[in-house]
C-alpha cells in the first residue's frame, strides 16, 4: 500500500525506528474438578508476539514521489527480529511532501520577462485588456450598461445601432492555410523571415471560426455561403438569396421565399450601400448582396434557356435585378423608398451589353463582347436612371470620379472577371485595384451622414486556387489585406464594424517541414539544411500542395492562372529539382487529377474590429455573421 500526502509545514527526523514488545500469553486456567478424579494442570506460558517497526527517511528535492522533497514513511513487522525493517517486511510506505512554491521572484524570471517573444504576448494581452474597457467605455454611453454585466433583455437590446457604418470583406476561397501562407509571403517580400508576420486584419481584436456548409452539401459553394452572411439563413449549394426550398433551375420555386439582404436592410434604412468585387459583378458572391436566383449561372438573358424552359421568362436575370435594383425592392416592401446602390465596382461587362459587336468595350477580348441575347444594353439604363452619376470603365475613367459629389458609381472594369492583381498590369485599358476601389467607394458612401454598408470582395483568390496557382491565390490575398487596412484608416473604430471573412476554403496545404524562413513558394529544406528534402521517390517537394486540381504547371512568368486550363491535368510526381518553383507560372502538384481545383469543407476565419465585434467569437454557423451586422447596424430595427 502507499499513500502520499502533501503538508503545508513538515518537520523531518533523521532516521529511528520504534518497536513494540509482544505481551506475554496468559496462563492456562486451572481444570474443574473431575469426579472423583484428580486437580487438572496449570496451562503453558504464551510465547513473546514480533515487533512493529517504522522508519522515516527525507527526500531530496527532486524526488521522483516528492518533488519538492519531504519525508518517506515505511512500516512492517519485523519478522526476523534483528530490530531493522528490511525491504522485504515492508508493509506500508507513505509520503508526506514538502507543498510547492506558488510565486517566484522577478529575478528568477528574467529569462523569459526579456525574451521578445514573451514580451509581445504580455504586450498583445495589455492591448486586449484595452479594447474592452474601451467597449465597456463605449456601451455605457450608449447604455448605460457593461458588455460584462448586460443580463435582462432590455438591457442587451439597449447596446444595438452602435455601428453607423458596416463594412464586409470577404475573401472568397480564402481558408486558413491561405491566410498564413498570405503572412509568410507577405512578410517575406518585406525582408522578413516571414512567420512573424502580421496582415492588416490579423490585428483585429476579435475573431472565431464560421460552419461553411450548404443545407444540401457538406462541401459548399459561393452562393450558398454568401446566402448565409447576407441573408442570415442557411440554403442550397447554387442559388442566391432563396431559403433551401427552393428547387434549383425552377424559377416559380422561388417565389414568396425570397431572403432580405443586409445590404437591402440598409438601403430602407436610408443608409449608403456598395458592392465591390475583382470578380463579375454578377458571380455568386458580389449577387448574393442583391439579387433572387434560382440559379447563380443566370447571369444574364443568354445563360437561362428560356427557349426550353419558358416558365423561366418570369424570372430576371442576375444582371437586370442589379440594374433593376432600386425598383425591384420598392416593389416588393409596401411603402418603401430608396435610391438604389450608390457604388457598384467589378468585372463582368459582358452580361449588361448585347451580343452586338457595336457595343464592344475599347478594351474587349472577344470579338463580340457582350453577351445579352435580349438586345438590352443595361449599361445604358443604368445611366438613364442615375443620370447625374458616374459610369466608369477604365483606370482614366476611374481616377477622373468626383467622390465628393457624385452620388452613384457603376464600375465594370473587364468583360469578364477583373485581372489578377499580379497580372493587372497587363489589362488593356487598365484598371484600379482592390484597395484602390475601396478607398474611392468608401469616399462616396460617406458622404451620408446616416452612414454605410459596403461589401468588398477578393474573388480571384478563389480562381487562382482553382487553376492550382498559389503564386496568384496569395498575392490577391495580399491585396485585400491591403484594401482591409484602407478601410481602417479611412474610418473609425468608434463608429464602423469592419468583419474580414472567407465564404469558403480550398484543398491547399503546408506540408513537410521546413525550416524557419524558409520561401514560402519555394522547396521543403529542413531544418539546419541547405538542400532540398526529398520524399521516398528521391525528387524534391514543395511546402504549398493541392489535394486535388489541375497539378505541376512551369509557366515561367506567366501572370494569368488561367493558362493553365489550355492543358490536362498532370499525373503523378514530377522532378522539381532545376524547376523554380516561386515564378508566377508554377502550378504546385497535386494528388487526384481534376479538370479543376476543388473547394474544401473546413472552418474558415472570422476577424472583426469596431462596434459590434465582440459578438464574434467562438464557432459559429456562417449565417450568423449576417446577424452580427444586423445587430450592431441595427439595420432592421431602422428600416421598420
């Protein structure tokens, strides 16, 4: 048996043993007479009973059983009578340990008080410190009560509407091992061994993680995930601000469950709205902010097949709801008056012109550039409509917008998607940047004094992952961390939620193990090495990695991802040994061919600064973002 106890005070003997003399056996009782017979005999005396010994011996400090020493009790019976309890006639063994310090001095901390490691998370621990007495600081002027005490319902609505202004960045396709990727490299092109470093939205105060998944599907799509963020409810993969009982591809399904959309919650509320988006203005993402879809691919007239399906001529197509906006949501509130989306900026111009060579763009790829089998040129609507606003096209047509008194801004930059940040130099006509259309939408939208909503999406991050071109996915990356830090400086945290997120992630992967610094775009080299790593075939690897797509690219310095849908996918491993793998044409390796990249199913990030941003935390279902901006907005409370 052993038992240990632990003593706030402990007195220590040295070594003693205590023993016990056995009593003597008693005498046997005299016999009863018999009869007639003679007296019985006295009993033998009993023989002396063993002695019980114990023994206490200290421990040092270290003691396997008593680290911070103390004392060892054995117990027994001494059965060969020497006086000495042997290992052997040990029966029980007990520890009484010394307690353990509960403080240490300073001094005895220098070591880790001067590491600047320890000393950033110290630093970074004042700095959370800070932000919620601010908040506290704030909700009391608003409230009159703590976030920390807030406990009956009337007291919790009371902290809504602190938000004047709300702005949503989403990163489309941009998972977590995008964002760290995005970090290294970003810190890398700024001499920095690149781990350590921090992106714009990576400062933020609050962040959690958000259920990506579809109603219908465990690995989702855009248009359901940006369903979810606008509209507050969940719905299928493939439809665009419908709840999921609706039947893709069946217009009349959508009818009497069409979602209402925090930028249209703005737009009752008499507040500015924006849309902005490197991808067409009419894809999934930037669509689920205004439009009711049966079918995301409805981009326009040509893409719905009325022909065959006729019952689908009472839908619109996702280019006429954005033209048709403003008369669209007074049609469908009884009673409500608004003024339409104040700033509209991404690619896309072939759904709003016709399919007429006449109406090509000075900058157009295809021979016909639009696409519109109606013979409507929405852009000349739009115009028609806002005649006193701005329809830009170009980088000369862009920098020329007055943003102090031009109070709308339709912006379609190319007739597809926008170029790749990397690749932007290459555009014909040439074209502003993410942070360079957030900066200008932010100066038009302010000028309301009722304040804003703005959502600002990165949608080549998503394309790029898809062609299996990391090179492209991380500098995009880079870019809208750079549009998140314009937004900050252009605003004030007292008054403006800005929430960074992802709607999805991708099979993109860290793997292997490289050493600290090592380039990020480049070869494994491990630790302490200088020469690549190399798998069990002997051919060198790269630290980034799809689990599935088109695979091994060498492009040189091609800029555009997409070339590398001009060829099948590659199977099996390739030598990278003379490849450079950090140009902007490789394409990183991949394990299962596909004709392209897939989405991924995990978790992704969800970092948020400004009123309202301490609601986010922990994991939550994607919907509920839409419900934080609600909240902090109070975007229905004011549209009532």
């Amino acid at each position: 048996m052993m038992n240990k106890f632990i003593l706030s005070t402990i007195t220590v003997s040295l070594v003693f043993a205590l023993s016990a003399c056995g009593d003597n056996g008693d005498n046997g009782t005299d016999g009863s007479n018999g009869i007639n017979g003679s007296n019985g005999s006295n009993g033998t005396n009993g023989t002396n009973g063993n002695n019980a010994l114990i023994t206490q011996t200290p421990l040092p400090v270290g003691n396997e059983n008593c680290l911070n020493g103390g004392v060892q009790i054995d117990s027994g019976i001494d059965t060969n009578a020497d006086t000495v309890l042997d290992a052997s006639e040990i029966t029980s063994t007990q520890y009484v340990c010394s307690p353990a310090a509960t403080s240490v001095n300073d001094s005895e901390l220098l070591s880790s008080l001067n590491n600047p490691w320890f000393k950033q998370g110290a630093a970074e621990i004042e700095t959370a410190d800070d932000v919620w007495k601010k908040i506290d600081s704030q909700l009391v002027n608003n409230a009159n009560v703590s976030i920390a005490t807030a406990s009956t319902a009337a007291e919790i609505t009371a902290l809504k509407g602190s938000a004047k202004n709300v702005i949503l960045f989403v990163g489309d396709g941009m998972g977590i091992s995008t964002v760290t990727a995005a970090r290294i490299l970003d810190g890398q092109n700024k001499g920095m061994m690149g781990e350590e470093n921090q992106l714009s939205f990576d400062k933020f105060p609050f962040s959690g993680l958000a259920k990506t998944y579809n109603v219908d599907a465990q690995t989702p799509d855009s248009a359901g995930t940006m369903t979810a963020m606008m509209s507050g409810i969940k719905t299928d993969a493939g439809v665009l601000g419908v709840d999921e009982n609706v039947v893709r591809g069946n217009c009349a399904s959508t009818k009497g469950i069409e979602m209402i959309t925090a930028l249209e919650l703005a737009e009752i509320a008499g507040k500015s709205t924006g849309v902005i988006s490197t991808a067409r203005i009419t894809h999934a993402t930037p669509a689920a902010t205004y439009a009711k879809s049966a079918d995301r691919d409805w981009e326009d007239i040509s893409d719905m097949d009325i022909a065959n399906n006729p019952e689908r001529a009472n839908c619109e197509d996702i280019a006429l709801q954005l033209v048709n906006f403003e008369a669209n949501l007074e049609a469908r509130y009884t009673g409500v008056d608004v003024d339409g989306i104040e700033v509209v900026m991404g690619g896309g111009r072939r759904h709003f012109l016709p399919k007429d060579a006449a109406y090509n763009s000075n900058d157009a790829v295809s021979t016909i550039e639009g696409d519109r089998t109606d013979g409507r040129d929405l852009t000349a609507e739009w115009q028609a409509k806002y005649a006193t606003s701005a329809y830009v096209y170009d980088q000369t047509s862009f920098n020329a917008i007055d943003t102090e008194t031009t109070p709308h801004v339709f912006g379609l930059f190319n007739e597809s998607h926008m170029q790749y940040e990397a690749d932007r130099k290459n555009d014909i006509a040439g074209e502003p940047s993410l942070s360079e259309m957030t900066a200008t939408a932010i100066k038009v939208l302010d000028n309301n004094n009722k304040g804003f909503f703005l959502m600002v999406e990165s949608g080549r991050i998503d394309h790029a992952h898809h062609a299996g071109n990391a090179y492209n996915a991380l500098n995009d990356a880079i870019e809208f961390a750079k549009a998140v830090q314009v937004a900050v400086d252009a605003t004030s945290q007292e008054d403006t939620l800005i929430i960074v997120t992802a709607d999805h992630s991708h099979v993109f992967t860290i793997a292997g193990y490289p050493k600290r610094g090592n380039p990020i775009l480049g070869k494994v080299v491990g630790i302490g090495e200088t020469e690549p790593s190399l798998a069990s075939d002997d051919m060198p690897y790269t630290t980034l990695g799809y689990a599935n797509g088109l695979g091994f690219r060498n492009l040189g310095a091609q800029t555009d991802a997409d070339a590398s849908y001009a060829a099948a996918a590659v199977t099996g491993r390739v030598d990278l040994t003379d490849v450079d793998t950090s140009t902007a044409g490789f394409h990183q390796e991949s394990l299962v061919p596909l004709d392209s990249e897939t989405h991924a199913g995990e978790d992704v990030g969800v970092f948020a600064v400004g009123p309202g941003a301490q609601l986010i935390t922990g994991t939550n279902e994607q919907s509920l973002i839409f419900h934080v901006m609600d909240y902090a907005g109070n975007l229905s409370g004011t549209a009532q």
